[in-house]
C-alpha cells in the first residue's frame, strides 16, 4: 500500500525481540522522568509492577554510521513532545467513551458536554484501575467508570463517590482520586492528543500545534476520513506509504496502471529486438529528497506534485502540480482552479508490531459524488487495498526484526530512485531515532506471533467497529439479510395456506415460488457480501 494505492481508494519465527525503549530504562533522561503523566497518578501507579502511564526511555547518543557527531548536531527526536491522532471525530459517538492504544499509552476520548469538547484521560480509573473506556455519559454529563461508578469531570477530578457517604470526608476531592487528563484539540476534524499531563503542558497549544492541512478545512473540498488497525509495525507502515513501486504487484486487479510514458528501454522498435516488458505496468521513478531533518522531509515529485513527511505520524501531498491555470478573459485575468485532490495519512504507533493507519482524501472535483454515496462504500475498496498487502508487511516486519532493524541499510538492497523517499525515512528513524519508537508506556519487547491469515486480514474489530458509517451500514444490511430470509419463509407459507383458494392457477404458483426464491437467493447474495466486506476476505497473489 502507497500513497496512490488507496485512492479507489527467510523463516518467520513466532516472536523475535525489539530493541524497546523499556530495555533502557535504566538509562533515561531525568528531563524525560518530568514528563510522565501527572506526579500523583505515578504515586498511585508505583504500587504496580507493570505502571500503567510511563514515559519512554532514551537510549544515549551514539556516534552515527558515517562517524561524527552528525547526529548530535541536529538532536534526537523527543516522541512524548509530539501531538497523536486519536481518531477523525465523524467516527466518534458523543454519547459514549472511546479507548484506543497510541504510543503504547492507553487512552480514553469522551464528549464534554459543559463545555462541548472532547478530552481524552487515561484509561484507567483511580480506584481499582479498570478501563473507562467501558464506562458511560452519566445523566450530568460526567464521565463514568461503570465497575463502581466513579465519576469524572472534564479536568479529571473526581466528582461522586457512591461508595463515600454523603456526610462524611470529601474523599473524592483527595489528588489519588484523579485521573490524567491529557491536553487535546480537534484539528481537520480529527481529534489529537498531547502524551504529557503534567500541568505545565496543559498550555501545550500556544507553544506547537498539530499539524495542519488547509485543503481538509477548504469549503470547496470534500474529504473521505477512515481508520484501520494493522498487523505490522509503525515503521513498516510509514515506509510502505512511501513506496509508489509497489502498487501494480501488490495491489495488482485493485488499481489501474498508474505509469503514464513508457521506459524507452523497455519499448520494443523492432521485430528482432528481445526485450523484458512488465505488463503490471511498473517502471522507473525519480523522487528527489529535499528538507530532511529531524522533523522530517520532503519529496517534490518530477511532474510538479509533492509528497512530505512530518515526523512522527503524518504523510501526505498530492501526485498533482498545485499551481492554478492563468487564462485571459475579457481582458481580464482570472484564475481558474485546477482539479486536485491530496492524499493525508496519520501513521501511529501502537505497539511492536501493530500501527493504525487515518486517512483524509481532499478533494475539490466530483464533490456531488459526497451527496450520492456513502462512506461505507468508498471504504470497501479503501480496505480491499489494505489487505492486499497486510500479509507481505507483516512477514517482512519479521524477517526485518531477524536482521535486527538497526541493520536495516545493510539487509535490504534499494539500487533505484523509486525507494528514495523510503531510505530517507530510514535514515530518519536510525538517525534521529534509533531505529526504535519512544513508547509512552513499558512495552514487551518481542513482535506478536504469525497467526492465521484471516485474523491478520479481519476488518471487523480492525475497521468497522472504529467506522459508524460501516457499523451502520453493517446493521442495516444484517436486519436486510433477516427480512428477506422473514419473507422468504412467510411467501412459502401464504402458498401452503392459499393452496387451492387464493391461489388457483399455476401461473399465481409459480410466481410465489419464485418470489420465495428470490427472496432467499438475495439473502445467501446479501450474507455473502457481508462476509467478505464488513468480516474477512482472502487476497491471493497468485491468482491474481
């Protein structure tokens, strides 16, 4: 999967070790320490072996690949000084909380009624530490964590304790009775997050802002969000995005021939010239990498488009030149909009060896098309990619690990211009990074184990139940299925029961009946489109 791919949109061994951020805990920073979420909620965490908030660990500097202090001069990448995508906010229900795993942080997003906003806090209550993410909007519109039903204000503050009496010490208003509460803001319509809850974050706003794309928040586009949780690493998702190359093998039957001139060493002139052809339509590409630095870099594309990354999470540009068109008119110079559309991708880290992809399509052509077809549908497609290559990822992430990542230049071989934009995301992660993400938390590190294709290809816990446009579209098609299969039972039964009165002729038979079977037959088509779409569909290579 690349930027293009979703515009339709050795041996494997059963886990192999990281090199984590929580194996250098030893050797953190006392600044990184200050970072943690809030002093009192680590006093209340220290009890645990395994704390639930941590900050990450940073290794120490080492002298670079090519000798110096190359890296030293432009710093390590702080991952905990960064704002996190949690989710686009259409996929989000006011009505209820929503835990998600970012950094390694488990975090929990709720609407704020009293002062219409969303917060995220994590997920963990104070008092027994269970997950409020399976909790409620109470009728005041607090958030409450259902196990003893603890409740909570937008700061975090405890407000009730049932379990307290009324006439008794104001135990709730104790600091332990607090949950974290990180900074976050809705931006492009996603909601963002900041991993530090200390108080002198809170203000983390007038200092560094999220990222910020003008063509989501322009009126004359139209944007199609969506969310994915994949079964491969943060890293070999961002460098996947990064590769065009691939699309016409991995993706082949999913996407047109996106190579628009031929390779004149390819092009057969004469009848006696023997010459390789590639009919999946894959060719040389030149990518130029300019701005690299520890936020990142940008690739200006050789027909005028661009493509940048802003380190840590997000992608995006667009494979069309961003100039507008100058025609005379009347004497008059006026400028005329050229059709574009751009391509957002919010890359987050997980854990090891999982990732969740966002995505934003802007557009500013075929905008009625909104107004006719429902998100749903556009992620059909959207998913086929996605899994086309899931499997490759993930195995590939595992032969990486083999290598040991940190060795990534030396086991791979990237001779052509079209891995450009991948090296230098490399380059990147070993240069400013380590090759190692800074998880918020104490992660294992070790890659899960190879499981069976259909639960690495599933899409209803990875996509659906992130998605209220497919959630939606899922119950309506499964009450669908149960009426036709209603209908189909009760025609049968009016012909039993009619038999003989009502229905006399063969004709009024035979048109029961094959209402009957119609009915059934559309239930089975109905099932099986379900299945395939909303649960789990196979993508062989092979047979493609």
């Amino acid at each position: 999967m690349d930027p293009l791919s979703l515009l339709i949109l050795p041996r494997a061994r059963p886990s192999l070790p990281l090199r984590t951020a929580a194996n250098n805990a030893a050797r953190a920073s006392p600044s990184a320490a200050r970072l943690a979420p809030a002093r009192r909620w680590r006093r209340q965490r220290a009890r645990l072996s395994s704390p639930v908030s941590a900050v990450a660990a940073e290794a120490p500097p080492s002298p670079s690949p090519s000798g110096g202090g190359e890296e030293d001069s432009e710093g390590r990448f702080d991952w905990l000084d960064q704002w996190y995508p949690f989710a686009p906010v259409c996929d989000l229900d006011p009505g209820a909380p929503h835990g998600k795993t970012v950094l390694g942080l488990r975090v929990v997003a709720w609407y704020d009624r009293a002062v219409d906003e969303w917060r995220v806090f994590d997920d963990a209550c104070p008092h027994r530490l269970a997950p409020l993410s399976e909790g409620r909007i109470d009728d005041k519109g607090r958030l409450q964590c259902v196990y003893h039903g603890w409740c909570f204000d937008g700061r975090g503050s405890c407000q009730f304790i049932p379990q307290a009496p009324a006439l008794g010490p104001p135990v709730h208003k104790n600091s332990k009775a607090c949950v974290a509460s990180y900074p976050s803001v809705v931006q492009n319509n996603i909601l963002w997050f900041y991993p530090r809850a200390d108080a002198e974050h809170q203000d983390v706003l007038e200092r560094k802002r999220p990222p910020f794309i003008p063509e989501i928040d322009d009126p004359s586009f139209v944007t199609v969000y969506g969310i994915r949780d994949l079964s491969y690493g943060y890293d070999v998702l961002v460098e996947n995005l990064m590769d065009p190359a691939h699309v016409p093998y991995a993706h082949k039957g999913l996407m047109g021939k996106l190579r628009k001139k031929e390779d004149p060493g390819r092009y057969v002139r004469c009848p006696d010239m023997i010459v390789e052809f590639d009919i999946e339509g894959g060719g040389p590409m030149k990518m130029k990498i300019e701005e690299a630095n520890v936020n990142g870099f940008l690739s200006p594309q050789e027909n005028g488009g661009y493509f940048r990354y802003e380190a840590p999470c997000t992608f995006y540009g667009s494979p069309l030149p961003k100039e507008a068109k100058v025609c005379a008119w009347v004497g008059q110079e006026k400028k005329k909009k050229k059709p574009q559309f751009m391509l957002v991708f919010m890359c987050i880290p997980v854990a090891p060896g999982k990732s969740r992809v966002i995505w934003a399509f802007p557009r500013n052509v075929g905008i009625w098309l909104d107004k006719i077809i429902p998100r749903w549908y556009y992620h059909i497609g959207q998913n086929a990619i996605l899994d086309s290559d899931i499997y490759l990822l993930h195995i590939e992430e595992r032969n990486f690990a083999a290598a040991g990542v940190e060795n990534w230049q030396k086991a791979v071989y990237v001779p052509t211009q079209s891995d450009n934009m991948v090296i230098a995301f490399r380059n990147w992660f070993r240069k400013h990074c380590k090759s190692q993400v800074g998880w918020a938390a104490p992660t294992v590190d070790q890659l899960p184990a190879t499981t069976t294709k259909d639960k690495l290809m599933e899409r209803y816990w990875s996509h659906v139940t992130q998605c209220r446009s497919c959630s939606t579209a899922l119950k309506t098609m499964k009450a669908l299925e149960v009426a036709l299969q209603v209908a189909a039972v009760a025609v049968v039964g009016f012909l039993a029961v009619a038999k003989g009165t009502l229905v006399t002729s063969v004709v009024h038979k035979t048109a029961i009946v094959s209402l009957a079977v119609l009915c059934f037959a559309a239930s089975r088509w109905l099932a099986n489109f379900i299945e395939k779409n909303f649960y789990f569909q196979d993508y062989v290579h092979a047979y493609k």
